[in-house]
C-alpha cells in the first residue's frame, strides 16, 4: 500500500513545478508576441517615411503606360506614401485619370511598398526616437528582463509543465486511500509509472535549474524598472537587437553560403546550451558557436566588432553543460582585461586569471578546480609544465585570440601553443584578420588545428580568389563581415578635413624632408611654428570636438605619437580623458574606457593607435578623429571599429586631418591602394600568395618611398642617405 501522505506532497510540488514553468513559458510567449506586434507597427511607419522620400515622379519609370503625374500634384498626391495610403477609388475620381491608370498606380504603389518592406531592416535613430520607437523600446526591456533570467531556456518550460501535468492526471489514485481502493488495476499501474516519472523529473538538476530560472524571471518581472527603456538601449544596443531578431522571426544572414549542404546540416544539427549566458545570442552568433562545436578545432575570423568573444563563451557554455571541466583561453596582455569582464559580466562560467605577480598560485588553483584559465601567450610559457602533467590536466577546449600572434611556427609562444592544442580535442582561434598576408601563413594557422588538413589544402585553390578560397577551407574558418549580419548597424561616413601649414613648422618639416627623418614629417602639422600659436590641424580638430561636444557627442582621437597626444591633451584641457598609451596597462585602460562611457557630459578619450586601436570597445563615442594617415590600413580600420561595432545606436563619423601639400597626401594616397586590397584579401578572406599586388612593401621601404619622393617634389638634396623611422618621443 502506498504511503499516501508523501505521494500527496509530491504530486502537490509537481503542480506546483508545472504552474510556475508554464507561467513563466506563457509570460514569455505574450510578452514576445506583444513585442512583435510593436515591431511590426514601429518598421511599417520606417517603411512609409522611405515611401515618403520617393517622389511621384518615380511612378513613371515602373510602368509603360502614361501617368498624369502633375495632375496627382495638383491633388496633393506628391509621393508614393500618399498613393500608398489613398484608395483606388479615390484616384480614380482625380479628374483625368481613368479606373484602370487608378488601379495601376495603386498596384505600384504597393509593390514598392512591398519591396521596401522586404529591404530594409528596422533600426532605431537614437537621434530621433518615434512614439513607436520608444512603445518597442519598452516592451523589449521588459522582455529582455525575463530572458536574461530564462537564459535561452523558454522553449524548454512549457514542454516539461505539460509532461508533469499529464502525469499528475495519471498518478491521482495515488492522492488517497479511497481512490486507490476504487481504481482498477491498470490504472494503478498507469499511476505507478506516472508517480515514478514524476520523480524522475523533478530530481532530474536539469529541472531544478530550471525551475530557477523560471521564478527568477517571474520575479524580475514583477520588479518595477529603474532605468529607462531609452537609456537602457544605448548602453545595451547589442542586447535589445538581439531579442528583436529572436521575435521577428526574420530569418537572417548568418555567412555561410560557402559551406555546403552536408556541412550545415551538420552545424544546424548542435544543440547549443547557452545557459550559462547572461545575455541573447544574435542567430550568427549561435551559428558561430554551433560551428566551432561541430567541427571541433575551427578558425573564427569574424570582422571586428561582431562578438567573436561571445561565440567563444557560447561554445564553453555548451561544453560546461556537457560536463566539461577545464578550458584554456590565452590572448595578449592587452585584451586579457576584456575577456575578464565579459566572463563576469555575460556568463556564469567560473575563471582564474593565471597572469602577474601571483600566477604560480592562481595555475595551481585552476589545476585543483577546474575553470577557465585565463592567460597571456608569455605567461603560458611560464607554466613550465611537462607534456605529460598537460596530458593530465585534460583540457577541453582552447580559445587563443588574436590567433595571429602564432602564425610563425618558429617563436617560442607558438611552440608551446602547439603542445597545448596537440592535448586537447577541441580549439577555437579568433583573429579579425588572419588573411592579411600570405597563403603560408593561414595554412601555418590551419596545422596547429589539424595537420592533416593543413596538408592536403590546395595553395592554387586558396589563390584563385574569394569564393574558391572560402569554399575550399569552409571546414574549418568561418568569418562574416559587419554588412553582411549587422543590418541595424548605423551608417559611418568618413571625411578627410583638409588643413594648412599655417602656424605649423614647415621647417621642420622640409628639414625632416632632408634628413630622412619620416616620423618627424609626419609629425610637423601639428609642430607650433612657436609658442602661443596654434597649428591648423589643431585648430580643426577642436572645431570637430567643439562642434560634436555641442550636439551631445562623445569623441575618440587618435594619433600614432606621444607628443602629438600631449599636445592636443594640453589643448582640450579637462574635456579630455586619457591618454591611452602603450605605458598604461590594460587594466587602466579599460578603467578609463568605463570612465569616457560613464561620464554624462561629452568628453574627448585621447588614445594611441597603436594601443587604444585594438581590444577596446568603445561604443559610447560616435565621432572619431584620426590625427595622421596610417602606413597600415588594418591600424586605421581596427581603431574606427573600437566605435562602429555591434551596440552602437549612432551614426559614426570619421574626420580625417590632412594636409595636401605634404606627406599626408603622399600616405592617404598610398592608404587608398592598401585598403582596396585590404577589402579584397582581408575582409574577403582571401590570402592570394601568388598575386602580385598583395605583396606590400614593408613599413620601412615605403617610408624611404614617401621620402625620396617629397623630396623630388621639393628638390631637396638629402642630407643624409640614412631614412629613419623610428619615433624618438
């Protein structure tokens, strides 16, 4: 006989269990479907403003037939917004235009409706923000406020509450003695097994995490919101478009259309466990993710700005579901402050840093724990393990960013990343630009990942242009650029502001001129002439800051040299922040990045393009000021996407300052050339050895160009036939 009393109590909690699960699932779905409506309401009103745009005129060249177009305009009918919105029978009561030209006009206006429609992707002018707008806003946060809590799990509640449910209807001759005595036997049998399915589940930890998930996102969405839906969206624009992708049921790019059908299949078939992320994965992103898992030892190339890290963290999240214990990640110094704070602040995933002064420590506390390791590629040499203690540790999987660090089989830090990857079953590289020069290099990348593969590449195949290349290496490297996944990203616009020598010393440039000296020509624009006098270059850029401060803009200024960061320092006074140098350690850099996006007034953050350019996301700015051309197009492109990123909800402007009469012509001329094959070799992901026109000269043959040929120019006899480009400040 059963012990009534303890089956009552458990099918009790089972309902319980059920409720909550299925109010949470159903929480879920209403606020979802009540966001897509809004969505829907908020993109029709971007689609009509487009139709507005489009003068009446345009209705000519749709169709053969002859439109009174001036009789439209007499009647108000200017553009296609408001054809769209009149009736056919309205038209057609427009003196001079027939029921048939009527109901033309009308079909066009709607195809073009239609095809903007299907066009554009909704975005939200932070600028500019609708009614509509600001009602999606709202129901987003709201939503998001319970997703953050579900953690990708919604789709699991309502399937298991049915299940309990069901079951509980099954194990009722089991809630009193009365109804055990009077239920046959079959279905006290049923009961039975209902009881011990019942069991099952609810001891089952899976359930249990998510039963707290479930009252966590209850509770959270009980609790009155503190920051505005507005304000929350310009800090977390990346999450907010993440939930409106998911709602939309918009299917998006995701970058594959170089794989083939048997190996997406094969990608589509991961199930991927992000429940230890505290945020919504974009669709391409879990594609990433899915990707690495599948393959297991795979190259992520993704342009900047697209969260490889969060890929990265969606695959530990899927093998720390699965029972993984150990995995290793290892980045430069300058990055290692980055992956710190968005392990902390978009998972739950457990992490040691194993770097400084205390790293002996911190290994041995990884080695007994388990974790992520977090490390440098130099301290990792400082491990001093054996191959076999490696063996031992049984690392899962290894994330190595900025990949190219490794990309020379013969430095030490490559050797020992060798031993590492070579003990464990699965590797993730992450590099924005792991193509940028040759063919031998990204096949080096390939056979620290697999051997193998890397062997039987085909070097003609990887030559012969984009597509060959990315179809013929699609199993293991992945990379999407910001145009193809980012459709909400907004638009960036670059200008070159063209300056003068005026108040600068051109004597010290023509000097330089003459004696090689190619860092101090570059630099004379924004030499005073003498003290108390401000150079043109200067004098512009704080009219762009002057000018972005007054319209609410926050600014980042780059520059290549020190002395030009002190001077412009000095100018902009307590509107600046910084300077960002490669003297400041990561830790305070990321302290002063937090500060320029804290701070509620415009401020200037003063950076070096060589350390502020990379590892930083600095969405708060949206006007960039690049004081000199760069010799590298990737110094120029990695520093504009420190802002123009994934999260960033204004448009971005670039202003270049150049002064034509000088080697800044000379180097925005050379610029133009890199960054076509740039776009060409990186951005495409093609490596192309055998082309001739990706082989670049080094940084110190072209400075010996860009001497000799100001001073063929000038006619200036050199000085000195020793070219130096080394900055002595």
């Amino acid at each position: 006989m059963p012990n009534f009393k303890d089956t009552r109590e458990t099918l009790g909690k089972a309902e319980r269990v059920a409720s909550e699960l299925s109010a949470a699932a159903q929480l879920d779905a209403s606020l979802a479907t009540r966001t897509k409506t809004t969505l829907s309401k908020a993109k029709e009103n971007q689609v009509l403003q487009k139709l507005a745009e489009i003068p009446v005129e345009n209705l000519k060249d749709a169709t053969d037939s002859k439109i009174r177009v001036e009789t439209l305009r007499k009647y108000g009918l200017t553009n296609v917004a408001a054809i769209y919105h009149s009736s056919e029978s309205q038209i057609s009561r427009i003196s001079g235009i027939s029921d048939e030209t009527a109901s033309e006009i009308k079909k066009i206006a709607t195809q073009m409706h239609e095809a903007i429609a299907e066009s554009i992707a909704y975005g939200i002018n932070i600028e500019s923000i609708s009614p509509d707008d600001l009602k999606l806003l709202d129901n987003v946060q709201e939503l998001e406020g319970v997703r953050s809590q579900l953690r990708g799990s919604q789709e699991k509640l309502q399937p298991i509450a049915d299940n309990l449910n069901s079951a509980v209807r099954a194990a009722r001759p089991l809630r009193s003695r009365f109804r055990w005595i009077f239920s046959g036997g079959d279905s006290r049998g049923k009961a039975r097994e209902a009881y011990e399915e019942i069991n099952q589940v609810l001891n089952d930890p899976s359930t249990t995490s998510l039963i707290g998930m479930a009252k966590d996102a209850l509770k959270a969405h009980e609790q009155p919101r503190t920051i505005p839906s507005e304000q929350d969206f310009k800090n977390r624009a990346s999450d907010y478009y993440s939930v409106l992708e998911d709602v939309s049921g918009i299917k998006p790019q995701i970058g594959h259309k170089h794989f083939n059908s048997e190996l997406i299949e094969k990608i589509e078939a991961e199930i991927l466990d992000s429940s230890a992320i505290n945020a919504t994965l974009r669709k391409y992103q879990i594609f990433g993710s899915k990707f690495a898992l599948a393959q297991n030892r795979v190259i992520l190339g993704d342009e900047m700005g697209l969260g490889k890290t969060m890929q990265a963290l969606g695959m530990l999240s899927q093998r720390a579901a699965h029972g993984a214990a150990k995995f290793l990640i290892v980045c430069p110094a300058s990055v290692l402050v980055n992956w710190q704070r968005e392990i902390e602040s978009r998972s739950n995933l457990t992490f040691i840093k194993v770097h400084g002064e205390d790293q002996k420590i911190s290994l041995m506390t990884w080695i007994q724990r388990g974790g992520i390791a977090l490390t440098t590629f130099d301290t990792l040499k400082a491990f001093d393990l054996t191959d076999e203690e490696i063996e031992l540790l049984g690392v899962d999987t290894i994330i190595v960013d900025e990949a190219h660090y490794v990309k020379n089989l013969e430095t030490g830090r490559t050797k020992t990343i060798s031993r590492w990857l070579a003990r464990a079953p699965r590797a993730l590289f992450m590099t924005g630009t792991p193509l940028e020069n040759r063919v031998s290099e990204f096949v080096n990348l390939a056979s620290l990942l697999d051997e193998e593969f890397a062997k039987n590449l085909n070097h003609a195949a990887l030559a012969a242009g984009v597509d060959a290349f990315r179809k013929h290496v699609a199993p293991m490297y992945l990379r999407r650029n910001s145009s193809e996944v980012l459709k909400e990203l907004p638009e960036i616009s670059e200008i070159s502001e063209y300056c003068t020598w005026n108040d600068a010393d051109y004597e010290a440039y023509l000097k330089s001129v003459a004696g090689g000296n190619f860092m101090g020509m570059r630099k004379a624009g924004m030499k005073p002439i003498r003290d108390g006098v401000m150079p043109n270059k200067l004098e512009r850029l704080l009219e762009l800051t002057e000018e972005a401060f007054a319209n609410g803009q926050k600014v980042i200024i780059f520059s290549y040299f020190r002395d030009v960061m002190k001077l412009v320092e000095g100018a902009l006074g307590d509107r600046a922040m910084g300077p960002i140098n490669g003297s400041v350690s990561p830790k305070r850099r990321q302290e002063i990045v937090d500060q320029f996006t804290a701070s509620a007034e415009p401020k200037a953050l003063i950076g070096q393009i060589q350390a502020a350019g990379t590892g930083l996301n600095i969405q708060a700015a949206s006007v960039i000021i690049l004081c000199e051309p760069q010799i590298k197009p990737s110094l120029e492109v990695q520093a504009i996407a420190r802002a123009h990123r994934m999260g960033q909800v204004r448009p971005v402007q670039v202003h270049r300052l150049i002064i034509p009469d000088g080697i800044d012509d000379l180097m925005m001329k050379m610029l133009a050339r890199k960054q076509h094959e740039f776009d060409m070799y990186a951005r495409e992901s093609e490596l192309a050895n055998s082309a001739s026109s990706a082989k670049d000269l080094g940084d110190e043959s072209l400075a010996k160009v860009f001497v000799m040929e100001e001073r063929k120019r000038l006619n200036i006899k050199a000085v000195s036939d020793e070219i130096t480009i080394e900055d002595n400040e």
